[in-house]
C-alpha cells in the first residue's frame, strides 16, 4: 500500500490452474457447493506442484477462484437472486457479483493425481481459473 | 479464461479498502488472528459505501486481503516458521508466503462508522489492502 497517495492499490492476480467441472454455463450450477454440485478436477500449473506437497486425500481445503464472469461493478444485489429479499450490499452477500470476484470454496480432496486435485463438492463453472488453495479456517 | 490458450489468466485486483491497525510491522504480528491480534479499523472507499449496506455490529465476515509485504516466488516452507517442522507446499499451509498473497481472516464486526468498520481479531500490518468482504461460509 502507498501511504502518500490516496489511488487505490492495484495487484496482479495470476492463476494457478483451472476448474474442470461438467458444469458448463453459470445457470446450470447450484447456489452453493453443499446444494448438489458436482466433484471437479482442479489443475494446477505443473510449475507449481511443489506448493501441493503435503496435501492428501481426505483434507479439508478452501479453494479460491476468480469468478470470470462476474460483473464487478454491482454494489447491491438481492440475495439469492430472490426479488422478494431487499436489496443487500455485495459485502453482505456470497453473490459472485462484487468489485473483486473472488470466490472461496469448501472442498474435501477426494484424490491427488500429480498436480491435479479431485475435489468437491464446487459450485463453479468449467474453465473458472483457480487462485489459491488455502486449509480450512474454522 | 481463455480456453483456446494456454498462457495463465492474469486479473487485476483493485484495493477496496485499507487496514489500519497498530501493527505496524510484518514481525510484531501473530500468526493468527486467535493468537492475540488486535481489534481493526477497515477504511472501505467511500465510493463503494452501498457494498456494505447489511453489515452490522455483532456479524462474523470473512476479510480479504492482499498481504502485500509477501514474497509470491516461495512454493514450500516450514510451518509456522519452525524449522523442525519439515517444509510443506504453500498450499498446503497458511503462510503469507504463496503464489497470491491473498489473506483470509475471519472476524467479528464490532462497530459500524459510515464506511469504517471496526473488526476484530485481525493479524495484519497498518496499511495492508482489502480486497474483499464476505459472510462466514462454516
């Protein structure tokens, strides 16, 4: 952060790899990944296996994506799309919808296959780039 | 993402926020926000003050930041920075230390000012970026 200047702070965000999921379009996936989605594939840049050593079947991680279609500029949405819930700030909600479409997601490791992951339950389309990949918090 | 491609996708964050805290420095802090960490000011800008309609005092959020002070090159490292415990793929851990050094840090809201909220317990230094706000998801 520059302290001098009050311009916000811009970052590059790299991916780390990509989703493959049999989700194929944002209308077909569910809300959330407990609500009936499927298992995917994570696969991650073979440059970037090292950063997986210690990960097994069995683990409980949190997976971050970029949220590629999202729109950044919505600042309000109604929660689960719902137009009988009032109008709620982005902050507030899980909407993939919100200035940085960062999504974080639950997942239980199913296999480690080289540097590809079967993970699940995940809520996100085919193709979504895959950002970091973090242990549980909580 | 570009499927045709197989360059990594590259996103720009935007800051949404700034941190100020009496840390002031990348040693002075815990580990974990658990581990005695300091109540928070998050500085939100003031032009995106309609994403947090809904938050309140009392709500638990997950904060996300960008630890700018990191070093995005290290794949492995010892946990908790103790050398006896054997060097684990970043991904695996929760070191600032990764790919993208984005942080998750789960708080309890403790006061609401405008476009200022006051959470708690937070691990990170004054200054550091805020990228994104979101309800707990466990």
């Amino acid at each position: 952060m520059n302290k001098k200047s009050k311009k916000p702070v811009q970052a590059m965000l790299r991916s780390i790899g990509v989703i493959r999921s049999s989700i194929k379009k944002r209308g077909e996936s569910p809300m959330q990944g407990s609500e009936g989605a499927p298992d995917v594939w994570l696969e991650i840049d073979a440059s970037l296996s090292d950063a997986l050593d210690g990960i097994a079947a069995g683990d409980e991680l949190i997976v971050l994506t970029w949220l590629h279609e999202a729109d950044r500029e919505t600042l309000k949405v109604h929660p689960r799309s719902d137009p009988k819930r009032r109008l709620t700030g982005v902050f507030a909600t899980r909407s993939p919808d919100r200035p940085n479409p960062i999504g974080l997601h639950p997942v239980k490791v199913r296999e480690v296959s080289g540097s590809r992951l079967r993970v699940g339950p995940m809520e996100v389309i085919d193709g979504t780039p895959v950002v970091d990949i973090k242990p549980v918090i909580c």
